[in-house]
C-alpha cells in the first residue's frame, strides 16, 4: 500500500527507502517582495554584483550560446526584436514590423539613432550582415542558425528599413529575430569577436574570465529609457560571478559578496524565505522550462521499431508519481507538466488529453503482457543540473519497482551529446528551456525533420508534423493554441516523451536593489525591466 510522506524536504533517500510512496504535494512558499522601496526615485550609479550558475564558452555570440538566464554577457545583446516580461517579442532595434500577407515576407522599420557600442548605427546593412553571418555554418552556433533556417534572404530596402524573405509561410518569425538567439554585433568588429565584442546592448563588454568574472560597463547610449525619459539602465556596470555549485552561490550572497543570484537549490528555496526573508529579497521565476523523460524511438526496448515498444512506453509512464517527483526533487515548487508550456506561460494550451495516469498495477500488467518483466533500462542523465540527476534516481527506482531492470548514470554535456548521436540511450531524464513561441519548441523536439529529434527519441508522427506545419502558418493566436494542444496530445499518446514538470527559479538579492524584476521565465535583461530598471539605493 503506498505511503503519504507530508514531510516538505523529504529526502530522495527517504522515497528511495520507500517502495514507490505516493507523495502529498506541497505548497510553493510565498514571495517576499519589496513593493515599498519602488516608490522611491531610481538612483543612478553603483555596480551590481551578480553571481550566476553559468557561463559562455566564448565571447562571440554567433558562435556561442549566450544564455538569457544566466550569464552575464547577455545583458550586452541586443535584437532586431526585444522581449517584455512575459517574453512575447517587442519593439527593440525594429520599433514595429507588418508581415505580408501570404507571410512570406516581413518588413522592419528600424530605431533611427540606436548604436553599436562602437559608435556605428544599427541601420539595415548592419542587420543584413548579422544574419548573413548567422546563417553561415562557418561562422555560428547551430541552434543559433537554426532560428533563421527559414530566412530565404535579407534586404536592406534603406538605410532604416529591412525586409526579409521567407522560404515557407511562417507566423512565428518574429519569435525568431529576438536577441536570443540572433542578437546583433557591429559588422566591423567581427576580428575581435572572440576577445572583445561589441553588441548593441544594455551595457558594455569589459573583461570577461571564464568561470572567473564578467566586468559590463553602462552603455551611456543605449536607446531605452524610462517613464520620465531618464537614460537606461542606470546601473554603472556588473560584475558577474560564476558559481557552478548552488549552496556558493547561496553563501556568497549570504556574506555580502555579491548583490544577486540567479537561482538557488530547491531544498534552499523551499525554506529561504521564512528564514531569510528579513535580509533579503526574493523573486519568483514561474517556467523556466520543463523537464520531461525522453524515450529512445530508434532502437532498444521502447522503439517504434518493435511491436512491443508503445507498450513499454505505456508501462514506464504508468510507473511514474508525478507528485513523488514534485515534492522529492522540486520540494513542491512549480506544477505537474501535462504539456510543454505551464498555466504562467501565455501559451499555455487548455484542452490537451493526458498522459497515462500513475498506475503501478497498470504497468506491471503491461510489462507482464508484453513479456518483458526484468527487461533491461539503460536511463541516463546530465549530472550538471543536480535536478536532473535526483529525477533519473526516482525513476529508477519507480520502473524497477514493476519489473523493469534499470541501471541509471549521469554523465556530462559532451559525452551524452555523444551518446545521443550514436542513439546509445534507452531513456534520458532531460529538460528544455522555455521557448518564446511554442514552433521553437515543438519544431525541435518533435517535428521529424528536426536534426534535435533525430539525436533525440526519434518521433516520426505525420500527424503531429502537419499539425505543427499548420501551426506556423496560423496568424491567428487561439487557432494556434488548439493546434498545439492537440500536438501534445500526440505526445502524450505515443509517448516519445513523458512530460514531469516545470521547472522555477528562485532568485534573491541585497534588500536596497530596487526596480528590478526578471521576466517570467528568467531573463534579467528585458524591455522595461530586469537590470535595466534597477538601482542600488
């Protein structure tokens, strides 16, 4: 008979001691704010000192990821699109943009005055190049390029005017041309890119140490500016510091060596407030992203290429308390995933059918009808996100508890990248970071021309491809959202993934940084807000 287990900081020891103890969820802890202190007129001045989980591998940004959430170099990107706090595309270097109407084509009108930090003008010959560059597999990142995979060509029409032309009818090209992925650098420094580049961002590059410091100094002609039309930001500089472990991090703001951090362990944020809360400020990010289990499809126990392998699937998803994951690895933050984006999301989609509902009996009945109790699992994990990790343990012990074998390892991002293309996995905890607008996600993970689902579980489903096909070519918000719920009912159905759950942050600072909030799924530079807004009272 399963056990409630009440405790909020239950231990993944304590379930794995159990045998498959369904879990009471428990309730996210409340936000601490600082709604008084806004009223106070911003200051300017000061640096802010910001310690994050990550880093870049190198400085430019065609080249690398240079990631949104946490690292510090993003706050020096700018877009041809900008985003707003609940990350839909907004006017940036294009102050507006009219797609035809076959949307085929989009015409920008650009920000006259707005510069590199370099002093040169972004005018349409410097966004023309930009993209030029990023298509150009020799000189960028795939995921980068692969956000304008459909850009057929690009056309300064003037000095302030770009059009560009599409290969396919798409609806969620702007999406695409925000400043993650495609941010814009000044043509004339592409020798220095990879030591010192100049973007068209919030603030400057300085110095950068990997996995060391990150030194940004205020842009003085960045185009924004406030309500009162005071400059921004007014934040003097940052100075970003890297801290791959959760409780540095924790610790380093605790003793007043930095001013922010990006995020902290679940264990620590389940309790921070009540503890801390006198001290610091606290601010929620609802959906980062989410973390599901993927399922080879190619070869191995769950491949479509064997009769059993749906059925496999359909046992393994029937194995799975979603509320044991929820308080043993989230310690009840965030929500049970049912798709891929979460009720906070705008692009939440009511009306998706679910996935099999936690069912141990129901799973070893598959199993035992498919012949395949004591099947071997071979489960694999990143162990860079502890999160990730602490699920691929749960799972193992909730799929040996009906029958399957499972051996599970971590590994990091190069040798499961590896593993991956040689489809050497039989099933992966994983997870995906929010996407701006649902094609980014679903045209990755599931559409079956994708190379990301070719290295991933492997879905070939021609209905799910003509649906998402359509769906890009939907101008229409609510016919979109019934498109895409009924995408991850597929998904749900056949199972070449399992959704578990989405993923929060928690974010704390010093009680006198004021005017910043990052948007909902964790940028700290975004139109209006995040580090452009804030001071140091």
């Amino acid at each position: 008979m399963a056990r409630e287990i009440q405790d909020h900081a239950l231990s993944r020891r304590a379930f794995l001691a159990s045998t498959g103890g369904t879990m009471a969820s428990v309730a996210a802890h409340g936000i601490v704010g600082a709604a008084g202190a806004q009223q106070q007129r911003p200051k300017r001045g000061g640096v802010l000192r910001f310690a994050t989980r990550g880093d870049a591998k190198g400085l430019d940004p065609h080249r690398n990821i240079i990631y949104l959430v946490s690292q510090p170099l993003a706050a020096t990107t700018q877009g041809l699109l900008d985003l707003n706090l609940k990350c839909e595309p907004s006017p940036g270097i294009a102050t507006e943009w009219k797609a035809s109407k076959d949307l085929l084509t989009y015409t920008f009108k650009l920000r006259q005055g707005a510069q590199f930090h370099n002093g040169r003008e972004v005018d349409a010959a410097a966004v023309k190049w930009n993209f030029d560059r990023i298509q150009n597999p020799k000189t960028s990142h795939p995921f980068t390029r692969s956000a304008l995979n459909n850009l057929k060509s690009t056309e300064a029409v003037d000095k302030y005017t770009v059009r560009c032309h599409l290969q396919q009818p798409s609806a969620i090209f702007p999406s695409n041309v925000v400043y993650y992925p495609c941010n814009l650098i000044a043509p004339d420094s592409v020798e220095q890119a990879d030591r010192h580049p100049i973007g068209c961002g919030p603030f400057k590059f300085v110095e950068w140490k990997r996995f060391e410091i990150t030194e940004l100094a205020r842009f003085e002609n960045y185009y924004e500016t406030d309500a009162e039309g005071n400059s921004l930001p007014y934040l003097d500089g940052i100075i970003g510091r890297p801290k791959k472990e959760d409780r540095v991090r924790l610790t380093a703001l605790r003793t007043g060596e930095v001013d922010l951090i990006d995020n902290m362990a679940y264990s620590d944020a389940s309790t921070f407030a009540k503890s801390y809360g006198d001290k610091f400020q606290t601010w929620n990010v609802p959906t980062l992203g989410t973390s599901f289990v993927r399922f080879n499809l190619d070869k191995g126990p769950f491949s479509d290429q064997t009769p059993e392998g749906k059925m496999l699937r359909q046992a393994a998803a029937h194995a799975v308390d979603h509320d044991a994951v929820r308080a043993a690895v989230f310690y009840g933050r965030g929500q049970t995933a049912t798709g891929y984006y979460s009720p906070d999301s705008p692009w939440y989609a009511e009306g998706t059918r679910p996935y099999p509902a936690f069912d141990p009996e129901k799973a070893k009945f598959l199993l035992c009808k498919a012949k395949a109790v004591g099947i071997a699992i071979d489960l694999q994990s990143l162990i860079t996100y502890p999160y990730q990790k602490q699920t691929g343990e749960l799972l193992q012990a909730m799929w040996s508890e009906v029958g399957f074998k499972v051996s599970h390892n971590s590994y990091d991002s190069a040798i499961l990248r590896k593993k991956r293309r040689a489809r050497d996995f039989h099933a992966a905890s994983a997870a995906a970071s929010y996407r701006f607008d649902p094609d980014g996600w679903f045209s990755r993970a599931v559409l079956s021309t994708s190379p990301s689902n070719k290295q991933g579980s492997g879905f070939n489903h021609p209905k799910a491809d003509k649906l998402i096909l359509e769906a890009r070519k939907t101008p229409d918000r609510n016919k979109r959202l019934v498109l895409y719920a009924e995408i991850d009912s597929i998904v749900n159905e056949e199972l070449p993934m399992l959704y578990l759950h989405h993923l929060t942050l928690l974010e704390a600072g010093i009680s006198n940084l004021r005017g910043y909030q990052p948007a909902i799924s964790g940028p700290f530079s975004t139109q209006g807000a995040g580090i452009r807004t804030a001071w140091l009272a």
